[in-house]
C-alpha cells in the first residue's frame, strides 16, 4: 500500500515552524553577544545641549541649556537662537553659518556666537540681512549636509558660511559616513530592533570586505580602535563642499567656505599645518571649481592679537571667545565685501566638482589616538567609560579597510598570542580641581601608551582601571586652562591624587 504524502499545508506548517525555531534560536544566541549599533547613550537632564538624533546620530536639545559656564538658547529646530521667520522677509538677505561646537559658539552667550556678532557687522556694512546659527557642536560636513536637507533649506538662506573643517578633519574612532549609514541601515526599522539582525547584518558586511564594508556594529567583547581614522577623508570632505554648494544653488542660495584659526595658529605657531593642509586645499579646489570664496580669518586674528593677545581672543586652544567670534564675524564680512556679495550671488555650478585628485597629503598622521573627548565616544555603551575599560590593544573586529568594525564574535585573544600577564589590575583614583568645564583625565603607561582616560563633566572624582602588567603609571589632566601631568604615580603609593588648577 503506497505511503501517502503529506499535504503541501503540513509541509508548509512544518518549514514555518522550522524558520520560527531557527529564528529564536538565533535571536537568543545573538542577544547574549549583544550586538549593539552605535546610538547616543547620554540622557537629557534638561540642560546638557547635546542629546540623541535619530539621522544624525546627536544634535541639541531644545531650551536653556549650559555651555560651559554660558547659557545657550536652543529653538524647537534644534538650532542655537531665535526661530527664524518663514518665508524670509521680503528683500532681505539670510546669512547661515555652519560649523561644529567653534562656531556655534561654545562657552560663550547668545549675543556673542558668531552667527550675532556678523548679522550686526552686517547691517553696520548697510546690508540688511538676518543670521541662522546652523552649527553644532561635533558636526562634521556630513551631519551638516543632513542638517541643511532636514532644517537648513526651509529657512530659505539667500547665503551659506561652510565653516566646517576642525570636525571634519579630526582624528577619531570611525568615519563618519559609516556611522550614518549604519544607522540608517538599523535605526527606526522593526528589523533593526532584533539582536539577531543586527549579528547577522554585521557579518554580511565583513564579508564584502573592502570598500564594501561600511557598518559598524559592536558587541560587548569589541574594543574601540586604538588608532585614528579621519572623521570624514579628504576626498569625502571635497564631495560634501560640492554638494552643498551645489544644493544651494538649487534653492537660491550662494556659499562662502570659511577657514578657520585656532589659538596656536594666532601665536604664529603654524605646526600641524600638515594635517590641516589637505582641507584647506580642498576647500580651495572647490571653491575655485565654483566660482565662489574662501574666507581666510588666519591673518585677521594674527592682526587681532597683536593688540589683545591671542589669550583674550580664544577660550581656549580651539574655541573663540566673544572678542575672537568678532574677528570671524569681520573676516567673513570683509571677505564679502571683497566678492561684491550681495551684488554678486555667489551661486555655484550645476556641474559636480571632481574630487579623485584630493588626497591625504599627511600619512605620518595616521596614528593619531582619539581623545576621550570624542563625540563619538558617547555613541556605544560606557561612553567614555567604556573606552577606558577597554585594553587599548585596538583588537576591535574590523573590516578590511582598517576602519569599521563588524559584529565581534569573540575575544581580542588568538592562538598563538604572547603569555597573558596574570599580575592584577589595579585602580587609580583622584579628584580633579579645575573650573568648572569639562575635563579629560588619562592615564598612560610610562612609554606614553593610553591605558584608560575618563571626561567629568560637572563631577570632580574619578576611578579609573589599570590594566595588568602596568605597576607604574602617569596621570594627566586636561581642560580649558591646560594640561597638568602628575609625577609618576605606582601602585604601591596612595592613590587619592590631585590634578589641575583654579
């Protein structure tokens, strides 16, 4: 007697119950290694500015918000200042200035960003025009292109200052780039919600391998990279500038870009013009590409400091005080001028810049070791914390471009590896007094290699983890008023130290 088959409706029963159990195996598995997409981890107390974005990875919350030791008023578009009116005045130019934390005006009041302080010079030249404040701190050119697609195009800027340049060419954890797009790939999505695909989206990723691999995914047995990539390559840099330009064109708008001064540069002390050199030239090309100018402040602050001294002009070794954003804000007007704007529209070209000739002129640089002040710090479990706790070793699951890690399934150790240093780990402890801004506290091995580092923002102790095989080491404090190094510190001496000054 034949053996009768089963019904296609049993089988299918039957497949969908295998998929099922296949499935929630996979999950339970993927969860217990935790894969993990990068997301801002910080909460919003209420007055901290930054917070989580859901495209940009973070932006500003809304309110009064600290600014190291400033208030900074942020509108419900997530931009420091005033809402702008929509439609723009009739007749009148709209200036927006974008940029990251240099330019939105850090540890300054609202009257004294550069966004202020040029709408003032502005009309003092007898133009009438209002400013945006389109910057954010941490920005790089590739958050502000989102910026301007989300936000900045509705407000109807006849004019764009492109400040972006310090982000951008910032050495850090992970390109940019590859982490929007992974949040593009997981975020919102019900599917980015599961452990499971976001295991197996990781995997998929490492095995395209090269150029191809672009997501960046985490578990709770990764380390962040010990060596630096830039935030966004020069070549990306020079395809952002184009593309703003260019965007701008199609909404009415001409573009500036505007290079940037820090203190040291103000000094005369022109090192690390290297690592600047390949942004600046590719702001350059651009620029020379489509017709439009670059606004260089590096002379106009060097005049400003003849007579104040670059200390009154700079809060610190990066960020413009009142005075120094008044200097911006005359750099970009005389600029202007110069360019016979508004007469002249600045529109760029329809046609797209070519940016294969852009390259990274500076190899030597490519070591770099991010701070733990990096915003891209906060965007994995730990923040801060979590980069010190881990080794330091850079044994991040990576793909083969160097940069971006997939999904970790495993520990750093491999067959092979040198003998495990089994002497125990030890914690150094301290307090830190400095005003009140925030402060990085690193503790390196006596051959200067970064064993573990922590940013206290508000609070003034810290703990921090040293690994094995480290019996002495030296602790460093740095914030707003400079670096203080403590003398060689062991384990064997008490370990209540004090770093900084008043």
């Amino acid at each position: 007697m034949a053996r009768r088959r089963p019904s296609l409706g049993f089988r299918l029963t039957g497949a969908l119950i295998a998929v099922a159990a296949f499935l929630l195996l996979g999950e339970g598995y993927a969860r217990f290694l935790d894969p993990v997409v990068p997301g801002w981890q910080g909460r919003d107390p209420g007055d901290v500015i930054m917070v989580g974005h859901p495209t940009r990875l973070w932006g500003m919350g809304t309110g009064i918000r600290n600014n190291a030791g400033a208030k900074a008023t942020i509108n419900d578009l997530g931009l420091r200042g005033e809402k702008p009116r929509v439609p723009r005045p009739r007749g009148r130019e709209r200036v927006m200035i974008t940029g990251d934390s240099s330019f939105f005006g850090h540890g300054v009041a609202d009257d004294d960003t550069p966004a202020v302080l040029l709408g003032r010079a502005l009309r003092g030249a007898g133009i009438d025009a209002d400013t945006v404040n389109a910057a954010v701190p941490g920005y790089s050119t590739e958050q502000t292109r989102l910026l301007l697609d989300e936000v900045g195009w509705g407000l109807e800027p006849s004019l764009v200052v492109v400040a972006n340049v310090w982000s951008d060419y910032n050495f850090d954890h992970f390109k940019d780039e590859d982490l929007l797009r992974t949040q593009r790939v997981y975020g919102g999505s019900l599917l980015g919600q599961s452990a499971f695909f976001r295991l197996v989206g990781g995997w998929v990723d490492r095995a395209r391998g090269g150029a191809g691999a672009h997501l960046v995914t985490w578990t709770r047995h990764s380390e962040f990279p010990a060596e630096g990539v830039r935030r966004v390559p020069p070549a990306r840099f020079a395809e952002n500038l184009d593309a703003i330009v260019r965007a701008a064109r199609e909404h009415g708008a001409g573009v500036v870009f505007l290079q940037p001064t820090n203190r040291d540069m103000a000094r005369g002390d022109l090192s690390g013009e290297e690592v600047r050199a390949p942004y600046f030239g590719a702001q350059a090309a651009v620029a020379t590409w489509h017709g439009t100018v670059v606004v260089h402040t590096l002379e106009a602050f060097q005049a400003a400091a003849v007579t104040a001294g670059p200390d009154a002009l700079f809060l610190d070794d990066l960020h413009p005080s009142a005075a120094g954003n008044a200097v911006v804000a005359d750099a970009i007007v005389a600029s202007l001028r110069a360019a016979r704007w508004p007469t002249e529209r600045l529109l760029g070209r329809a046609e797209a810049f070519d940016a294969s000739g852009v390259v990274d002129t500076a190899p030597d640089s490519r070591g770099a070791s991010p701070g733990a002040m990096s915003p891209q710090v906060n965007l994995f479990p730990g923040g801060a914390s979590g980069l010190a706790a881990s080794s330091g070793a850079g044994a991040a699951d990576r793909g083969r471009d160097g940069t971006t890690p997939g999904a970790a399934t495993g520990s750093a150790a491999t067959a092979g590896a040198a003998p495990v240093d089994t002497s125990p780990a030890w914690t150094v402890a301290g307090t830190v007094d400095a005003p009140p801004e925030p402060v990085e506290v690193t503790v390196r091995s006596l051959t200067d290699e970064k064993l573990a580092a922590v940013v206290l923002r508000g609070e003034r102790s810290f703990s921090l983890a040293v690994p094995a095989g480290h019996p002495a080491v030296r602790v460093e404090a740095m914030g707003a008023d400079g670096r203080v190094v403590a003398e060689t510190h062991s384990r064997d001496a008490p370990l209540v130290l004090v770093l900084g000054k008043r």
